[in-house]
C-alpha cells in the first residue's frame, strides 16, 4: 500500500511539473525576424561606383561616385498599439561596394504587426566616445579620432562644377558636438503597410536611399561651393537634407 501512495504522489508531482512548465512556455513570447534592404539610388536610377554617366542634382550639378557609405543604427518597430521593439546595439554600415552590406536581419522580433519603423543615421555619441570597438563600429576609414568621432555617411567622387583637383567632390558627414552635430533618426512613411512578423516567415523591408537628397532639401548643396565638407556647419545642411527625405520604404516582401 506504502509503494502504491508513494507512486501515486510521484506521478501526481510529475504532472504539476509538466504543468508549470508547459505554462512557462506559453509565457514566453513567440519570435520571428525581419529582414531589411538598402538599395542606393540617385532618383530612379540604381548607383553604379566609377560609373562614366553622371548624376544630376536637383540644382543641375553632376556628379560621378567612386565611394558611398553610411551607417544605420538603434533601429526600432513600432506596434500599432504603441509599443516598441528595440533592437539591442544594432549597428550596420551599408557599403555600395560590398553588396552583403546591403541587406541584413533583425532576429528575436516579437509576433505581432508593427506599423512603424525607426533608426539612425549614423552613431549614437555614446558609442563615438567608447574607444575600440569591432564588426560595423571597428576603426577604419569611416572614423576620424576618439575625440571627432565617425564619419556617419561618405561620398566621394567627381563634378566637373567642383574646383578640386580633377574635380574631387568629398562629403564626410559626421560629428556629435553642438553645434555641428550630424547625428539624426529618421522614421520612414509607412503609407499604411504593416510589417507582419509571423513564425516561420519572415517580411523583407525595402528601403531606398536617394543620394540627390543630400543635396537638395532645407538646403540646396552646390559642387562649385561646396565639395570639400568633412564635418562642421556644411556636414549640418547636408545631414537635415538626408533627414527630410534620403530613405523612404519601397515595398514589404514576405507579409
């Protein structure tokens, strides 16, 4: 009769056990990802590095681009109820010369619908001032020093209305200190699509970077006056150019 009661209040244990933990798992919330896509462009047309056909501002400038990089950062998602996701140090730097930098994935996405999106366009002050840093942040070229910080975007190339030499154009935007500072988020129109995050299946976001914008905007840039800018006031006009209108969404695979 003992072996029996004991086995009956092992077996009656076991079952809360398997109880409390499959509650546990129901608490836990379900995950998925997303992916976005940058596609650089100069109005409708796709950039091509050392291409030979120029580009052409607003203004009626043009322009070849030899180098174009820019970082993206602290991204979030907006729930339509309000809240957020955050995505944890979430640095990318998208390189028009390496095409696997144009793409990435956001893992660990709560389910839901998310009917905005936010990021930044550059590096936050904080991580500017952190000292070595590896992956998107590791020194290279898209840095100055400890104390100026990132080059947040770069484009470099050649106008025949630039007085440089063999008519240089350099945009080095960058900067964190008042009264230069360079750094802005941007929150991309929806234009009512919603990012539908589901088990098993994973939205692609698209978005396009229309590099015109950084000469027209608030500000209008001119290569005969401006084509040697690596940081200060002129990086300022350019960065609230590249925050009134450079990225837009283009569409949402995968919903």
């Amino acid at each position: 009769m003992k072996f029996l009661k004991y086995t009956t209040l092992f077996l009656s244990l076991l079952t809360l056990s398997a109880a409390v933990t499959s509650c546990d798992d129901d608490d836990s919330p379900s995950l998925g990802a997303i992916d976005m896509e940058f596609e650089n462009v100069a109005g409708s047309t796709a950039i091509q590095l050392n291409s030979t056909t120029p580009y052409t501002t607003a203004a009626g400038d043009q322009f070849t681009i030899t180098t174009l990089r820019y970082y993206i950062s602290n991204i979030k998602l907006k729930r339509a109820d309000g809240t957020e996701f955050v995505q944890p140090d979430s640095y990318y730097l998208i390189d028009q010369g390496i095409e696997s930098s144009r793409k990435f994935s956001i893992p660990n996405v709560p389910i839901g619908d998310y009917s905005g999106i936010t990021f930044t366009v550059g590096v936050d002050s904080v991580r500017n001032v952190s000292g070595a840093q590896t992956g998107a942040l590791s020194p290279g070229d898209m840095f100055w020093t400890w104390n100026s910080g990132y080059i947040y975007t770069k484009l470099e190339g050649r106008s025949p209305q630039s007085s440089n030499l063999n008519g240089g154009i350099i945009f080095h935007i960058g900067g964190f200190k008042s009264p230069n500072n360079t750094i802005r988020t941007v929150s991309p129109a929806m234009n009512n699509n919603m990012i539908q995050v589901r088990e098993g299946r994973t939205p692609e976001v698209h978005f396009k970077a229309d590099v015109l914008k950084m000469f027209t905007g608030p500000n209008t840039i001119r290569f005969a006056a401006s084509n040697n800018i690596m940081g200060g006031p002129d990086a300022v006009k350019v960065a609230n150019n590249q925050a009134a209108g450079m990225f837009t969404l283009d569409h949402i695979h995968g919903n």
